[in-house]
C-alpha cells in the first residue's frame, strides 16, 4: 500500500514539476507495539544490495547538541556503570553485552551502530537523504541504535546481520534490539536474516518490543521522477521522443518496416520467466509494520 501511494504520488510529482524531494516520506513518531514474533513477521523482505555504499555517506559521531560529548561519549555517558564527567570520556566502567568482558577504559570499547551502516545501506537507507542517514548514525533517542561493545566484538561482527554473525552472549537481547532497530528505521530484512530471526527468536521469550519509528526521509529521485514523466506523456497520447516512450508506443503501432525483432517483448513459443527468487516468494508485507515505535530508551 505505502508503494503504491508513493507511485502514485511520483505520478502527481512528475505532472506538477514538484520534486520528491519536498515531500517527507513517512509519517514519524508512531510508537510500534508487537510481541517478538509477530515484529519479525511482518518486517518486509527484499533482496539488498551493496551498490554505491560509502562509510562517508553516514556522518557519525556528531556533537549533535553542543554540549562537548560526540555522539561516542554520549553512549559512553549513559551506560557507564559508574557516573562520568568530561567531554572525551576516558574511565568509567562498561560491560559489553556481547562477550561479557568490562573495563574501566574506554580505549578498548567501541560504540556499535547495532545495525551496522552498510547493512543499513543494504535494506533500505540507500534512499535516504543525507540528514536521515546522519540520524540514524548518531541516534540517542533509542538505546538500542548504539551499543557500547569491546571493539574485537564489534569487527568481529563488522557489517553481518543475524545469519551470519551472533554475539557470544546476550543473544536474545540482541534479536530483540535487531527487530527494534530495523522497525524504527523501516528497514527491510533480507530472506536469510529473517530466518535467522524467526530461528533464534524460537529460544527467546515472545514479549513485547515497543519501539517509536524514526523520521526517515527519502533523497530525490529524478530519474524516477523522469520515468515516471515518461508514463503520463504515454497515457496522454503524446508523441513520444525518449527511448522508454517509444518502446511503449511500438507495442501500440504496427511496425512500418526495417527491423522489428528487437523490438518483440518476446520470442514465440520461448516460456514466460517463472518468477522464481526472493522478490516472487517473499509473503507480500501486507498493511506493513510501519506502524509504530519510539523507543524512549532508559539509559543506564
Ligand atoms: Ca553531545
Ligand atoms: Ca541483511
């Protein structure tokens, strides 16, 4: 439902020199409540894809408030066990949930996008602006976003989702945090993560994630805007001069001559392409998850 409202609103945008650009993508702030199980299911598959990722696309470790602490020591701050001060936080006390090991240094701890930037990219930040990509880098507002870890555990992990990497310990706090993250952030998940979430999920208690879902503000797409351009000129019965809107006229005129061929969609007797993959056997994601979350995130 949301695509198809968003395809009609590039429609609308196309016809009225509007760009996407001006139109904020979702609503923000809904707070999700959903057991475990049912948060896993209904998180939208789709195949994900690495293309044009860069570190450098997600401005992190920010000093988002003015306050002196990057966004690295604010999550330092709030989950030392013992009170901080200062602005570069070097001592306090953290355990990392991961393996277990604590310390009263910082130097060996990293500060872990849960969801890490380029699994992000993958399922579905690609399509950010670059403000969104920059909150979701530095997200203070879930404690689940950012995790304060040993660093061997955090590149040990590096960019792998559930089916392919799992923490030491704590995992089924991890799953849980996953879900939340994924949900805020309307991420999608691709077929094997979410196997392994609903596998691991198995051993976890089914309880409640309430998670509040995020601003997530899509980039411009022109070229699909232009596309989109090319549609409406068709409908209309206007002469067509792109290679897309001639395409589509040549399926509505008899050829006048030369060579046709390539031009046949298809060649007779050659069997349509079975939908097969991901994409054709994912359950559709019916009135989708993103409905709700705001994880108001008790620091320790
Ligand atoms: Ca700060
Ligand atoms: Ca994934």
């Amino acid at each position: 439902m949301h695509r198809t409202l968003t395809a009609l609103l590039a429609l609308t945008i196309a016809s009225t020199g509007l760009t996407l650009a001006t139109v904020p993508a979702v609503a923000a702030g809904e707070l999700v409540k959903l057991r475990l199980n049912q948060a896993i299911d209904k998180l939208p598959v789709a195949s994900e894809t690495r293309r044009g990722y860069e570190r450098e696309k997600f401005v992190h470790w920010v000093d988002g408030d003015g306050d002196c602490q990057d966004t690295r020591d604010e999550v330092l701050a709030a989950e030392s066990l013992v009170k901080v001060t200062g602005c570069d936080i070097q001592r306090g006390k953290w355990r990392s949930y991961y393996d277990g090991a604590t310390t009263r240094s910082s130097t060996g701890f990293d500060i872990d996008h849960l969801v890490p930037l380029a699994e992000a990219w993958d399922s579905g930040a690609k399509r950010w602006n670059e403000p969104t990509r920059q909150r979701f880098a530095n997200d203070l507002n879930d404690s689940r976003s950012l995790v304060a870890v040993t660093a061997s555990s955090n590149r040990s992990k590096s960019d792998r989702d559930p089916s392919e990497w799992m923490p030491a310990l704590g995992k089924c706090v991890y799953i849980r945090q996953w879900v939340a993250v994924k949900i805020r952030w309307r991420l999608k998940v691709n077929r094997p993560e979410k196997q392994a979430l609903r596998a691991r999920a198995a051993d976890c208690a089914n309880s409640t994630i309430q998670v509040r879902r995020a601003v997530v503000v899509l980039a411009p797409r022109p070229r699909a805007a232009a596309a989109a351009r090319v549609v409406v000129v068709v409908a209309v019965g206007t002469q067509a001069s792109t290679r897309d809107s001639a395409t589509a006229m040549r399926q509505r005129q008899p050829a006048t001559g030369g060579t046709t061929e390539a031009e046949t969609p298809s060649t007779p007797g050659t069997p349509t392409a079975t939908a097969t993959g991901s994409s054709a056997s994912e359950p559709r994601q019916s009135p989708d998850p993103r409905s709700t979350i705001t994880a108001t995130r008790p620091r320790r």
